[in-house]
C-alpha cells in the first residue's frame, strides 16, 4: 500500500490516522504542495489524481482519490479496528461529525482556493487570513455546540475510541492552529485535540514527524 502525501495536508493526515489506527503499514510518497508551483499540478501526478490534490492512495492496482472515500475502504477491507459504530444510526453520526468538517470547513479553506483568492481575484493577505478564519470559526462553533451537549461525546468525538469523526476533526484542528485560529475557544474540541494528540495512531500521524516534514 502506498500512500501519496503532503505533511501539512489535512486530507492526508486523516488517512494516515486511519492507516495508524488499523496498524497498516504503507509507503509514504511525499507530493510538495508549493515547492517549483506544486507537484500536484505537474502532469506525472495528475495521471494518479485527476484534481491535482492529495491525497492518493494505493493498493495493489486499484488507485484511489479522496480521503474518506479512502478510509472507507480501509474499513470494508480491515474492519478491525472500525473507525465505525455498531449500528446505522450512530454510523450516520459520526459521518455527519466528518462530514462537517470536510465539506463545509475544508472546502473552502483548501490551498487552491486561498491561492485564487489571492493570486486571481487579488485580495489582500488580511482579507484572505479572515477568510480562512471566518470559515474555520464558522464550522467549529456549529461542530462545539454539536459536540458539547451530545452524550455520544466521551474523551473522542464518540466515545472514546477513535473514529472516522477523529480522523476529519484533528488534521483541521493543527491546520487552524496554524493559521493563528485561538481553538481554546472551543473547549469540547480542544479537550477532544488534546486526547486524540496523546494516542499513537495521531501522533504518528502529525505532520511534524512525516518523512517530508520542514
Ligand atoms: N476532498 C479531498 C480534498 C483533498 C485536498 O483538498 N487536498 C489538499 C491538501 S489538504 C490539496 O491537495 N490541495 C492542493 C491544492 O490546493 O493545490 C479529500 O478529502 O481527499
């Protein structure tokens, strides 16, 4: 199994939070988002990943985009440890804790869409570090108020084994940090952070301990 992969990319540190969780051992190849323009715009990745983003995930012949498509089919084919519930209902939970953070925080905060922002429609660098900010705030305060009164809530987002929620929820939490986001004001999720930090699965995973890190 091979795993394409940026350090600081947050897509790929989820996967590599599955990856750890279910003791898989895989090749990490680094793809450089910035260095001479961005491998991940160059024509020899574009055969792998069509989009030009990463993460891509190998195995064997079948050649995969997409983080949670991803990891779902790290369950299906390693069930064990799940990354899911038991029962539908709580599947559709945890889901819906990923999915918040992948399609309506991620999105909007991705590098190609920063770049546009400044390179394209040329706003200043306050104006796009608000953007960034406006976005992340706006899904964690949604995701806090979630998390905070939920019972399903334990040391994790559902209990407290990891989950596919954990996988989504910290690579955007070190990414906010990054941009200078205050996380301590969201309490629930800080304390989840500082759980999920202390596991091996995500320490393993952070960016600052990967082959490529700078
Ligand atoms: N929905 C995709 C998002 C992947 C994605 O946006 N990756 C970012 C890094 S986190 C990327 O490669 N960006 C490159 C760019 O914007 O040029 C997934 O979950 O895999």
């Amino acid at each position: 199994m091979k795993l394409y992969s940026y350090f600081r990319s947050s897509a790929s540190y989820r996967v590599r939070i599955a990856l750890n969780v279910k003791n898989l051992p895989y090749d990490y190849v680094p793809v450089h988002l910035v260095r001479d323009g961005g491998e991940q715009l160059k024509p020899e990745y574009r055969k792998v990943n069509l989009d030009g983003i990463v993460p891509t995930f190998v195995d064997g012949n079948e050649v995969m985009p997409q983080s949670l498509a991803i990891i779902e089919y790290l369950e299906e084919t390693h069930p064990q440890p799940p990354l899911l519930p038991g029962t539908p209902a709580e599947r559709a939970y945890v889901r819906s804790v990923a999915l918040q953070v992948a399609c309506e925080i991620h999105p909007l905060n991705n590098l190609r869409v920063l770049k546009y922002l400044k390179h394209t429609l040329c706003v200043e660098e306050d104006a796009k570090d608000a953007w960034y900010k406006h976005w992340v705030e706006a899904g964690f305060a949604t995701l806090e108020t979630h998390l905070a009164g939920n019972p399903r809530t334990g040391k994790l987002c559902f209990g407290d084994t990891p989950t596919l929620a954990d996988a989504c929820l910290i690579p955007q939490v070190f990414n906010a940090q990054r941009f200078k986001v205050d996380t301590a004001k969201f309490p629930t999720i800080q304390r989840i952070y500082d759980h999920a930090m202390q596991l091996d699965a995500f320490a393993r995973a952070a960016p600052g301990v990967q082959p490529d890190a700078e």
